[in-house]
C-alpha cells in the first residue's frame, strides 16, 4: 500500500463521513508567518498599512511526506478614501492528501481615528470549492493491476466536488504600542454537499496581538506576537518573537497548546530589499511524531507594499492657499 501518513488520515475521515452522511475535522490550514501577513487571518486589518499592499506566500508542510498539506495564495487590501475604509480579496489554493480547496473572498472595513489609536471592523465573503479525488486512494484489500478496484462498496473512483459560500467578521485595533484583533469565521456552521455526503465547515476563533519595537537598543527592535485559534474540538497557541535591525529581520517562535500539544519550533528570516519589497522564509522544525518523519516545514511570503500615503476614512489635509480663493 503506497498511501502516506496523511492520504491514510483523510481517507479515514472520508469513510466515516460516508456513513454518518456528515465529516467533521480540523480544517484551517496553519501559516508560521501569521505576523507578517496580518490581512490573511483577519479582514479588519485592511488600509491599515495606509497604501497599497499585496502578498504572495507558499507553504509546504510536514515535507517529504507523500500527500502531506501544500499552499498557495496571494492577497490584496487598499484603503479607498470615498468608502471610509478599505476593500480587500484573497485567493487561497490548498491541497492535502486527496483534498484540494479552493476559495476566493472580497472584503470592506471601516477605521475610525480616536485619540488612543485605530480602530476597525470589518467582514469578508467568498466561495470555496472542495473537492476529494477518490482515484488516488489505495485500500489494503484492493486490486490496482489493471485498473482501479478498492473492494470497498462505499469508496468510489472518481472526483466529487462541491461548493458554498465562507465567511469572516473581525475586529481590530492598533497604535503606537500594541495591535490586537479578534476574528469569526464560518459562524453558523454549514455543510458542503459532495455526493451522498457532506463536509462541515465548522467555526473558528482567532485572537491576535502584537506588542511593538518593545525594546530599542541601537536601532535593534522586538516585536513578539501571539495568536490563539479555537474551533469546537481544538485549541492552538502560536507565538513568536520577531527581530529587527535595519532592513533585516528574524524571529523564532513555538507553535502548541501545552507541554504534551507542542508541535513544532519556528524560525523566521527575511529582509527588506527596497521601500517596495519584502521577502521571507520561515522553517518549522517538528517536535510530534510527525515531525520525526518529515523535514519540517517550509513556508515563503514575498509582500509588495507601494509605500504611498493613503487615507482610510481619515479627513484630508486642507491646505488654504488666499490666492486661489
């Protein structure tokens, strides 16, 4: 049997949901570099960066094992002075063991000016589309010589697809010392019809908070971050604390809930190469059983900010000038 640790875990899933007629598991997809690619996780964070701002990334974890998670997806936020706010969209492609998601999502804040820092609100929707190719599944008792034949009445041989709508709400705020946000998604829960059986999009809670350039020492600045996720079955804590001096950065940081969830060690690097510009690499190194059968995993995020002032539902500056009056 040639299928991987996590072809044997989705299929596992997969049969039971086609006797139950429904699947529930653990579906958002982890991201180490959470702190640069504040947007991702949460729509709020939108015209914050107060210009355009677009990211790339791609992840591949637990690598070297066959059918393990794979992701790809750039997204984009602008704030737009006559919508008091910003508008944004992501497109987010995953692949893992004989499931790929595929989803896109537009979004709109709005950020109000006080005197103790921004704060914003704001929400996305978009569609996803999921599918689960039954043809690159192997069971132990099936015949694939000559053809695909998994000796099981219930497992199929060919592609089921589905697709229904996703969304976030979220809040945030930042100023000179701190930023924090808390998001929503796919809350109620829904299913997504594949067939004769569906998979649940079940909610999920995610708080973020940054402390800034909480020491200074001869241009060297820290900024550690946190972000805590829950879904009905599980809770995740990643923190990490970012470096910076000059236009060079790095980090490392932990990923876990306690001393017996840890999963993995977290180091970051990366580095300014212009106003424009921003690239990254971040590396997790394993620390559960399926850390000591993979290399780790690799995750890149290349951002492209225009670094041209831009309000977001802030007043203009007025400039009197008497002899055009």
């Amino acid at each position: 049997m040639r299928c991987s640790t996590k072809i044997i875990l989705c299929l596992t899933i997969f049969l039971s949901s086609t006797v139950q007629n429904d699947c529930w598991a653990q579906q958002r997809a982890q991201y180490s570099q959470f702190n640069l690619n504040k947007y991702l996780i949460n729509p709020a964070f939108g015209g914050l960066e107060r210009s355009l701002s677009v990211t790339a990334f791609y992840r591949t974890q637990w690598d070297q094992i066959e059918g393990a998670p794979v992701q790809q997806g750039i997204n984009g936020h602008l704030p737009i002075y006559l919508l008091g706010g910003s508008v944004g969209f992501s497109l987010l492609n995953e692949s893992a063991g004989l499931e790929r998601n595929t989803s896109l999502s537009l979004s709109y804040n709005v950020v109000k000016q006080f005197e103790f820092g921004l704060l914003s609100g704001g929400a996305s929707i978009g569609v996803i589309q999921k599918s689960i190719d039954l043809s690159k599944a192997e069971t132990p008792d099936g015949q694939y010589s000559g053809g695909i034949n998994h000796n099981d009445p219930l497992l199929g041989i060919s592609k089921v697809n589905g697709v229904n709508a996703i969304w976030k709400i979220g809040a945030y705020f930042s100023n000179y010392w701190t930023e924090v946000g808390f998001t929503i998604e796919n809350l109620p829960s829904h299913p997504i019809a594949l067939d004769d059986f569906s998979v649940s999009l079940s909610p999920t809670y995610m708080l973020f908070t940054e402390f800034k350039a909480l020491n200074k020492f001869r241009g060297l600045k820290i900024k550690p971050s946190l972000l805590f996720a829950r879904n009905n079955q599980e809770t995740q804590i990643a923190a990490i604390a970012l470096t910076e001096y000059g236009n060079i950065f790095g980090g490392m940081g932990v990923r876990g809930f306690s001393s017996t969830s840890i999963e993995s060690l977290l180091f970051l690097m990366g580095i300014q190469i212009d106003k424009n510009y921003r690239v990254s690499y971040s590396y997790d190194y394993g620390l559960n059983s399926i850390g000591r059968i993979s290399d780790g995993s690799h995750e890149f995020v290349l951002n492209y900010n225009l670094q041209k002032l831009i309000g977001i539902g802030l007043d203009p500056p007025v400039i009197f000038n008497p002899r055009n009056l």
